[in-house]
C-alpha cells in the first residue's frame, strides 16, 4: 500500500529475537496514521491485568503514514505504551528526524515486549536490525547516549532516541528525546527504561513509494506556500507552540494540573508568547 512501508518491527527484549510482519491492510485502513494503529496493537495485545512497567507491557514506535514525505508538519513519531502514569492507553510524540529515518529504514512500527537482562540498545540500519550492549550508557543523558551510539556507528546522520536517568530510574513521567524533540507524555519513558532499553537508533535512506509522485510534492508545495503566507505563520514561527498557550487556556481546554483542572493556569501571564519572546527570542533555527 502506497506511502506505508509495510512493515512491523517486533524486538522480545527477553529472548533476543527480531522478527518482521507484514503491516496488514486493514491496519491501514482502518486505523489511519500511527497513532491509530499503535492504539489496535496495544488494545489487542494488553489486557486490564497489564502492569505498565511489567515485560508484558508492549513499547510501540511509529512513523506516521506522511512522514518522510515532503508534506508539512508530517515528521513525527509517536511512542505508544500503557502508561505508569494512569494505567490506560498512553501517547508521546515527538518531531525531527527520526520518525523519517524509520519509515525510510521499511519499517512503519517496531513492537517491543520483554525485558532485557542487561541495558540494550536497538540498531536498525535500513530495515537490518541488531540488539546491542548498552551498559557504558547507561547513567548518560540523552546527548551524552546520542554522542557515543552516533561515534560507535561512525555516522553523523544516524538518528537516535534515547531515555536519560529519569527513564532508567522509572520516574513516571520520563521522556523519550531525539536531540531536542521530546516524546514527553504519558511516562513512556519510563516504560523504555522498565525495559532495560536505553536507546533506537536508525539509519534510513530508502525511498518512500507514493502512488503519484508529482501530484503529491505538487499538492506539498502548494500547502507550504499557503502555511507559509498565512497570518498566523510568522506568529507562530517567532513564538512556537507556546503562542498557543494563553488562548489555550482562556477556551477551558489547557491542560493543569494532570488535566485535573482544563484552563485556570495560575500565573499563566508569565508564559504569554510575547512576555517570553521579549525576554529570550535569539532568532530562529
């Protein structure tokens, strides 16, 4: 099926063993996107006896159906796991590279179960996947673990995501980095490092079959330039995510407080995008 790689990764971090499934069409269709289809798996696969931070629990990535592609706003990945914060379905997506990488090493989801015996990192390098040592990074932080994998694989480009000491020591709400995007919600940080997974990295350069090539980067241009000539572009270019804040919280749906309250952020005019920006705007990367 066009723009899926069609593949799912499963890695028992208790045996060893790596094996590779076919992504079935009735995923795709009826679970649009990764998310969609890391909730069927979880939901097949988990029960309400599953503690999250038990081997039993599953630990899903996923690259999105237009990640890799040139559509916008499209390079995301999504961790799925049940969460040591509420014990249902948990989500944490994070941007950057890596959700590309994978899609473009074949794969759409990997499926982690077990337990390693000892602090392990995953290599995928174009669809070739290896269980490796991981225990002079255990202890590191994220860009400490990224420097040593990225030198250890002699590549720069490789793109890693990793768990810090908070995921190690199981703090429920640990997240999951690739360089400075984070996969921050629902603990599944320290679902990785319940575990003993330390890190993934990948290698990808494959390239990402679409059923009209030109029509599609066609239609991507064409949406950039209008993103681009939008009024709300430069606000949010300047300001990011946190311009949407303030009018968050005044429509009653900001989250505080673990969503014990929706809005009623005490103080919330010290994170106004334009308070911030006068403080500590540089510029843009």
């Amino acid at each position: 099926m066009d723009g899926w790689a069609g593949t799912i990764l499963r890695v028992d971090l208790s045996s060893g063993l790596i094996e590779r499934q076919p992504l079935e069409d009735y995923l795709c269709l009826d679970y649009v996107g990764g998310r969609g289809i890391n909730s069927r798996i979880l939901f097949e696969e988990t029960g309400p006896e599953t503690e999250p931070l038990s081997p039993e629990n599953r630990l899903i990535f996923a690259s999105g159906l237009l990640s890799g592609t040139s559509a916008p706003c499209a390079a995301r990945f999504t961790v799925t796991a049940k969460s040591p914060l509420t014990g249902i379905l948990g989500d944490g997506n994070g941007g950057g590279y890596f959700g590309p990488a994978l899609k473009r090493a074949g794969i759409d989801h990997i499926v982690f179960t077990g337990k390693a015996d000892k602090p392990v990192y995953l290599w995928i390098d174009n669809g070739k996947a290896e269980i490796r040592l991981a225990g002079h990074l255990w202890g590191k932080n994220t860009r400490q673990t990224e420097t040593i994998i990225k030198d250890e694989l002699g590549d720069r480009r490789v793109r890693v995501v990793s768990i810090g000491q908070a995921g190690e020591n199981l703090v429920r709400i640990a997240s999951i980095i690739q360089q400075e995007r984070s996969a921050s919600r629902t603990g599944v940080g320290a679902v990785m490092g319940s575990k003993n997974l330390k890190a993934v990295a990948v290698r990808g350069s494959q390239e990402i079959k679409l059923f009209n090539p030109d029509g599609f980067n066609r239609l991507a241009r064409d949406l950039h330039k209008k993103i681009a000539s939008s009024p709300a572009f430069d606000s949010f270019r300047k300001y990011s995510g946190i311009a949407g804040v303030v009018p968050t919280n005044r429509a009653g749906f900001l989250a505080v407080k673990n969503f014990k309250k929706a809005g009623e952020f005490e103080g919330i005019g010290n994170f106004d995008a334009r308070t911030v920006a006068d403080q500590f705007y540089q510029g843009n990367k």
